[in-house]
C-alpha cells in the first residue's frame, strides 16, 4: 500500500523538515531554502496544508518554565474494551488538560497516558479525580519520568 507521502517530491520534503524545524519562517526565506520561487512554494505549502501532511502551527512551550515539570506515564487498563466504551472513554480522556497524549496499545495493557502536572501531589490528585474515574477504567499503573531525553516531534521527512 502506497502513501501520500510517497508521492511527495524533494521539494515538498523540503518544506516540511524546514517548517518542523522552524514554523515561524517567512515564504520568501522558505522558498529560498528549499530552492523555489515564492508563488510555487506558497502553492505547495497551500496543499500540503489541504492535504492535512500540516496539521497547524503553534508555540512551543517550556513546561518547565511554566512550573509543568512532574511527568508520570500512566498504563490503563480497561473493564471492557468493545468499540462504545473505547470511544466513550477516548472522548472524556479529551477533556482533562493534564493529560498530553493517549494511545492506545496492542498489549498487556489498553492505554498508556502521558500527564504532565506540577508536582506529586497534584498528580495524584489528576489520578483520583480524573483518571481512575474515567469510563470503564479497571487498573493503572503509573510511572514518573526523571528526565526528558528526548521530547522532540518529527522534524526531518527526507
């Protein structure tokens, strides 16, 4: 099964290992760096965009800085795992903010979070309030990060 990334030229990967590396440059230096004229490089950019490849843009934050610096993985495991209750618990897992990511995994467990919070405390709050009473959560297991080695997303596509 082919891809559409497959389908993308030199130029198209260009634009996105720039942009993953700096999504704030301007069309004339990303048109310049990737060896294009403005208009062709906007119109690539354009449908690269349509094409969803470029989900958006935005700021990255420290979350050290913002006082964020308690990270705890968190295994899940649920009470039933038919289609209903993975979405109803995949749409209440969206609204809790202290949870930054959520996959779902083949494996001895169902999920495994990653949850972001200030300190101890305030996660083990996030764990009883929120987590542990989310739909059809049976068990977690919870392990604390002791330093990020690597936080970076997909910045080279060549």
């Amino acid at each position: 099964m082919q891809s559409e990334y497959e389908d993308f030229d030199r130029f198209d990967r260009a634009i996105l290992t720039t942009l993953a590396t700096d999504g704030r440059i301007s069309i004339t230096e990303l048109a310049r760096r990737i060896g294009l004229s403005k208009s062709p490089t906007q119109a690539r950019l354009r449908r690269l965009e349509d094409l969803g490849v470029i989900r958006g843009y935005r700021a990255i934050l420290d979350p050290i800085r913002l006082g964020l610096d308690h990270v705890a993985f968190v295994e899940v495991r649920m009470t039933d795992t038919r289609e209903s209750s993975l979405e109803a618990f995949n749409a209440a897992v969206a609204a809790i903010p202290e949870i930054e990511q959520v996959h779902l995994i083949a494996g001895n467990f169902d999920y495994l979070m990653k949850v972001r919070t200030a300190d101890m405390r305030s996660y083990r709050r996030v764990l009883a309030e929120k987590i542990s009473t989310l739909p059809h959560v049976s068990t977690t297991s919870t392990y604390v990060a002791m330093q990020a080695v690597k936080e970076d997303g997909l910045a080279d596509v060549t």
